[in-house]
C-alpha cells in the first residue's frame, strides 16, 4: 500500500519546531498580540519567567545530567541539530535521544554515550518497545541492545515515511503517521499498513496509546479535537473539543484520562471515560507557560505530570489541584520532549538548543501510591 506524505526529508514534526526555533522572538515579540503592544500582565508574567530562570541556573545546578551534543565526547554528526525526541528503556538504564538522522543512546548512571545509530529519513521521534527488544526512529526499525557494536543490529527499513509513532502494548504492533494519515503498523510485517484515520488537513499527528493497550487517541494541529478510538477496530468513540491543535497526547494510568499539550499554551486534562468513552470532561487546565506547550508526560503512577513548553521551561504539575510542583529551567531554546523515568525520580527532556538532559526531580515530585 502506497500512504500519502511528502518525502523523507519532511516529517510531521516540521510544524512543532517552526514553533520551538521562532519561540524566542514569540516571546518577547508577539505578547499580547492583538492589540499590537505587550499588555501589563503579559509583562509581569514575563518578568516572572526571566526569575526563575535566574534562580534556577543556581538551584539546579548539579542536580541534573546534561549532555552537551557540542562537546567533543559526545557529540553528534552535526553539532547544531536539536534533539527531537527523548525516552527511557523500560529497565531504566539507558535513554536514547534523536537528533537529524541519528540515534543517541546514553548509560544513564554514567552519562556516557553507549551507542550512534544511524537511521534512514528524518530522526524527528524515538520510541523503545515495551519488551525493550526494539527501537525505532525515523523511518527505521532496528535491534535494541546498547552493549553491542551498532554495526551488529538487526535492522529494517519502513518502507513508507513515519513522521510519529508508538509501540503498542503487545510489543507487536506500532501506530504510526505522516503528515495526513494514521496507520497500523506490524513489526514482523512492515509492509502490512492498515490507515487508521487519514485527514488532508491534519499537517501534524501526535499519538496516545493507553496502558492496557485498549484505546488510542489522535490528535493534529490542523483540527481542534482529539480522536479516541479503539485499538482493532479503530472505530471512533468520542471527539474531545479543545479549541485549538494538540501538540502532545499522553494517557493516565487509569486508562481513562488524557493529558492534552496544546497550540493555545495550555495542558489540559480531560476524562474520557464517562459513558463508554462516549462522553469527555475537562478536568484541569494548566496555563502557566507563555507559548504552546510542545510535549507533555504523566508518571507511572499517575501523582505527578510533566509539561515542556516552546517558551525554554519545564514544569511538574500536580493533576489534582493544578499547581506547580517544581519548575525546571537552563534549557536556552524550546522544549521538544519529556519523558519519566521507570522510577519516577528523574525526568528526561530534548530541546532545540541541541542539549539532552535528565534531571534529579525533588522528593516532592517523586511517584506516590
């Protein structure tokens, strides 16, 4: 089957970092647009910002790995890419960063570079398999095993352009997409696709898979709704209306909420578990950063959730009141991707600065039963 999509040099993240790269003139040059002037609570707001950053470069330091892809030790084939995409192996013992057509993979207990892996199109996401046997990225799927040289790897090329995907819980499948169509992909049968929902107008696909592996939720930045359907069929259950195109999707533990990243610079929590999924309630919105929220995560139990936004900063949220648990802050450019580690006491985020890093989060941040 021949998907629809542009080339392999275009992905479907394109869009997210037209945002993440144009954020530092946002910021500072489009507040409080409308009337063409910064308004004063945009400014105090701002202010706010600038001070936290300052703090933190002096809290945080220390408390965080940070990989420099411009140092000499660990640097990348080209030492200005930013890193697209970061995640955890299920162990927790290595995190692996994408970045232009590479993949990075780390020892996270010594911060040193295990393994380079080159793969084909463009490294705009990364994904490891439940079972950690796989790893794919770009329009890649290779052997997931830092010990080896990446030279020895299985690998297979996806004969199809993939802008986002995500392994499913059965470690046999993944859902992928382009920049107009989603689609069901079988790892021992690349070249079975299933389209799972195809929208012309949907210039970016982000992607939710609960949990238990029952449900997956889409949403794009062309449409102002998520789209939860159901895993097999694929049948539609609900739209969630957001008002504005979504930028990241993760799903809670209970496999009946969402947390939603948005173009409007907000996270919102929605329940989508009323009536058979037929019904969606928010929650609580988060509306603390000042440009769009580019990726979002919740931890493994569910207490805490993790926003990365345009505007440089990082926040740890608590779903239940809505406030601000930790701020994390040095990244100099936007913020592409978070991810939790296993134990929940450290978190792992990309940005368009070219820097990977895992951050020691505090006790409060730490899982709670």
């Amino acid at each position: 089957m021949k998907l629809a999509g542009f080339n392999k040099t275009a992905n479907a993240k394109i869009f997210r970092w037209i945002f993440l790269l144009a954020a530092p003139l946002l910021l500072f040059g489009s507040a409080g647009c409308g009337s063409g002037k910064t308004t004063k609570a945009t400014r105090g707001r701002q202010k706010k910002n600038e001070k936290k950053v300052d703090e933190k470069k002096n809290t945080d330091r220390g408390s965080h790995f940070e990989w420099q892809m411009r140092n000499p030790d660990l640097i990348l084939e080209d030492p200005y890419d930013p890193v697209f995409d970061v995640c955890f192996s299920p162990d927790g013992k290595y995190m692996a960063a994408a970045s232009k057509n590479e993949i990075d993979v780390w020892d996270v207990n010594t911060g040193k570079k295990k393994q380079q892996i080159e793969v084909e199109g463009s490294a705009s996401w990364i994904d490891i398999s439940p079972n950690g046997k796989w790893v794919a990225c770009g329009n890649s799927l290779c052997e997931f095993d830092p010990e080896k040289n990446a030279r020895d790897l299985e690998f297979h090329d996806l004969p199809f352009t993939v802008g986002d995907a995500l392994f499913c819980p059965d470690n046999a499948t993944m859902v992928g997409s382009d920049l107009r169509q989603v689609f069901l992909i079988l790892i021992h049968d690349r070249n079975k696709v299933k389209v799972v929902q195809e929208d012309p107008l949907a210039l970016h696909y982000c992607l939710g898979i609960s949990p238990d592996g029952r449900f997956l939720a889409v949403g794009s930045l062309g449409q102002d709704a998520v789209c939860i359907r159901e895993m097999g069929s694929f049948s539609l259950l609900q739209k969630v209306e957001l008002g504005k195109g979504a930028l990241s999707i993760c799903f809670f533990p209970d496999n009946g909420r969402i947390l939603v990243g948005g173009v409007d610079k907000t996270a919102k929590i929605f329940d989508v578990s009323l009536g058979d999924y037929r019904k969606s309630r928010l929650i609580r919105s988060f509306e603390e950063h000042l440009e769009r929220v580019t990726t979002v995560a919740v931890s493994f139990t569910g207490t805490v959730v993790a926003t990365g936004s345009a505007d440089r900063s990082i926040s740890i949220w608590d779903p239940e009141t809505g406030k601000i648990v930790h701020d994390l802050a040095g990244h100099k450019n936007g913020v592409s991707s978070v991810v939790f580690h296993p134990t929940g006491k450290y978190l792992a985020s990309g940005s368009a600065d070219q820097t990977a890093r895992i951050w020691a989060l505090p006790k409060e941040c730490w899982p709670r039963k």
